[in-house]
C-alpha cells in the first residue's frame, strides 16, 4: 500500500492523525529574504496545528494555535501573530501541504520571521511529511460540517462556502488581464492524492512591472525564477517553463486550502472563490465562524452531530475590513 492510500484511509478512518516523527526543511523568505529552519514535529490528540517562533533576539520562545483569531495581516501573505505582533508569515503554504494531506496535530518551529517560500509551491512541505509518514491517533477527528451558505463579495470578487458533506471540495476562478494567464479556473475535491498530483506542485507567481515597487516597500525580497513564477507584460521569463497549463489557477487554489485550514478542523463543504485572495479566503472563513447557525462540529467523517462552538464576533481580524479592497499587488502568494 503505497503513502497516498494509507494517508486518504487515515483521513476517512474518523481518527485524528499527527506527524511518526520530526522532519525539517531550511530556506529563505520571499518577503524578508532571511534564511530559515522550518522544523515539523509530533503533537498529542487536540492539539491542532501550532507555530512556534523559536529564538527571536534571545527572548523566550513564542507560539500560536493556528486557526482564523490567529490573522494578523492578509496583504502579500497570510501572517500569524498576537497582541505582540506577528509571529509567522507566509504560513499558507505548510498550512496547505498539513491539510491536504490530513495532518490534524503538529507543531511547526521556525527560526525566522516566515516560513520559508522553497521553491514556491508545497511540494517540499508534502516531501518533508512523506519522509516520516502519519500515525493515527486513539482519539475522533471533528469536522466543521458547512450547513447553509456563507458568502463575501466587493465588486466582481466572491468568495463562498456551501454545504458539502461528502468532504472538502475547492471551485476557484482567476481572470487576469494578461496573454498567458486569461480567465483560468479548477475545480477538485482535495483528498492526499488529489492534492499531491493536481495542486502541491504549482508555484506562487508574480509581473515583473510589480518588483519595483514591492522591493521599495520591503517586500518580495527573497523573491527569484526559482521560487516565484514570473510573467512580463507578454511571457513567462523562467526558462523551464510551467508544471501546468493552468499552474496560476493551481496555486491560488493551494493557497486557499491553505487559509481554509485556519478554521481548526476540516471542513465538510464546498468553497467558491472568483478573483480572490489571501483577505478573501480570510474574510468568508470569518463570516462563517462568527455566524453559529453556519456550521456544527461533528465527530467522523459525516456523523454524530452536534457540538456548536461560538467564536467571539470580536475576535475575528478582519471581517470588517473588505471596504479597505480585496485583491492585492498581483506579485508573491497574496495572488499566486
């Protein structure tokens, strides 16, 4: 039985799943082009996913649950912090490779200010996992199980969860004003292996026309043909070319995925999202957490309702900020 089957039967089982044991990757961050260690370790039952920021200017360790409370920023990237300020940025991608593969516990040190970006997808994220493998855990895995349709939308972007009990079902649409990029769309249910083949590979993209004015901002410094797809007003500039013909679409997609797992649990439900974004994605995972009529956490993988967990309308960042606009420079992760 190969990693694939045995992850999807870990995940159908109903049991939650943590990591056999320790595996790390080192790199840098396209934003801050610091060099990083991004260590993934085992976690008990419960524990979700945990980002710990190890060793900043010699003060004690600092760390974060991973969940939708934990949003600081959603501009380039997807930054986790506190009332201290952020802890980790550029989280999508770890986020994404965990929940696509059905990790449900574990704890992700990192000795910098982001994860690091690779090679820009999350392809080295699922090698990392798939090094050491899952063992499953003696405890129920809960679900947030979608039961009626929560929508976000500011001019001709959207973003909406609907019920989908049978799991979790992506639906994304991009429309660039651009001869490689177009209109590109995808539609998946994300199992292990859905994920692996079709989205874990694709890279994060950006213009060229954008570089300038990032770089003078303090962004996308670590950013290069081997981390970042880069386009110019007519082609693509890196010599070997795209994985997929709709490789953008991908990993907006994967991106998604990645911001749709800071509700806590999986979701059992469908996400649509047209032109959207890192503040997207945010935004309709808020209005679904702050409204209890929205979903319920059930046990399994379609059973045993019905345990209702309210989430403070005040505790969510960002809800009330989509007047502020939705999509970002389309450079980095915020729009690849």
């Amino acid at each position: 039985m190969g990693s694939d089957e045995r992850t999807y039967l870990s995940m159908k089982s109903g049991r939650q799943t943590t990591l056999r044991q320790q595996t790390a990757v080192s790199g840098i961050g396209v934003h801050s082009d610091s060099p990083v260690t991004l260590t993934m370790l085992p976690a008990e039952a419960d524990t979700g996913i945990v980002f710990v920021r190890c060793g900043i200017d010699g003060q004690p360790d600092r760390k974060i649950r991973a969940n939708v409370r934990a949003v600081t920023a959603t501009e380039f990237a997807t930054v986790l912090g506190d009332a201290a300020g952020p802890i980790c940025s550029t989280a999508e991608h770890v986020l994404a490779a965990l929940s696509g593969l059905g990790v449900d516990n574990a704890v992700i040190e990192i000795d910098g200010p982001e994860v690091p970006i690779m090679d820009g997808s999350a392809a080295p994220f699922v090698a990392a996992i798939d090094l050491v493998g899952l063992v499953t855990l003696p405890v129920p895995r809960r679900y947030i199980r979608v039961l009626k349709p929560v929508r976000v939308a500011r001019d001709d972007c959207y973003g909406e969860l609907r019920p989908h009990p049978q799991g979790f079902r992506i639906e994304l649409e991009i429309d660039f004003d651009h001869p490689l990029i177009g209109r590109q769309g995808i539609e998946l249910d994300i199992e292990p292996g859905t994920f692996r083949r079709e989205l874990a590979r694709a890279r994060t993209f950006g213009f060229m026309r954008d570089v300038a004015k990032l770089w003078s901002a303090g962004y996308a410094l670590g950013a290069s043909f081997e981390n970042t797809l880069v386009v110019n007003e007519q082609r693509l500039l890196n010599p070997e070319g795209l994985r997929f013909a709709d490789e953008f679409a991908r990993h907006k997609a994967l991106d998604a995925i990645g911001d749709l797992a800071l509700a806590g649990s999986p979701l059992l439900g469908a996400y649509r999202s047209v032109r959207g974004g890192h503040k997207l994605n945010h935004a309709v995972l808020s209005a679904l957490m702050v409204d209890p009529s929205a979903w319920v956490l059930v046990e399994g993988p379609e059973i045993r309702p019905e345990i209702r967990q309210e989430v403070p309308r005040r505790a969510i960042r960002g809800y009330a900020d989509l007047a502020t606009g939705l999509v970002a420079p389309a450079y980095g992760p915020d729009v690849s």
